[in-house]
C-alpha cells in the first residue's frame, strides 16, 4: 500500500491529466458557446470550469493546512477561456 503523501502525488497527478484533458477539449469552442446557458448548476460551461478551480484552490489550501480561499463555490474567478486556463 503507498504512503499517504504517494497517495496524494497520484491524486494530483489524476487531477493534472483531468484538468488537461477537459481544456483541451473545451478549447475548440468557440467564447459563445463556453458562455452559452446550458441549463447546468453554474449556468454554462465556463462557470463550471470556474467552480472547479475554485474546488482546487480550495483543496490545495486544506492540503497545505491553509484557510480556504473561498467557499463561494459559483464565483467567476475569470470571464475569459485562456486566463483561466492559465491559471
């Protein structure tokens, strides 16, 4: 069995190929259809990317024994595809 701290490795690892995944794919879409209301619990695709990185923001500052920089799980930290996946 790894160690917890191997453990954690791999789940960041996991989440960096996702989160890789995911724009690569969202990245042949046009900033209307990102924009587009679908309906969904953050209103459009990106609000949904948004509010997972806030999750990661979040969870990455636990990990760190930090305070979480938000519990605002709808907030629009970047209106633009390529800022936040930037960031």
């Amino acid at each position: 069995m790894p160690d917890i701290f191997e453990l954690f490795r791999r789940f960041a690892r996991y989440n960096t190929l996702a989160n890789q995944r995911l724009y690569d794919a969202c990245s042949d879409l046009s900033d209307d259809e990102l924009k587009a209301d679908r309906k969904a619990f953050f209103g459009n695709i990106l609000g949904t990317l948004n509010h997972l990185l806030t999750g990661d923001r979040i969870w990455l500052a636990r990990l760190e024994g930090g305070e979480a920089p938000s519990t605002g799980l709808g907030n629009v930290l970047f209106e633009e595809f390529s800022a936040l996946r930037d960031a």
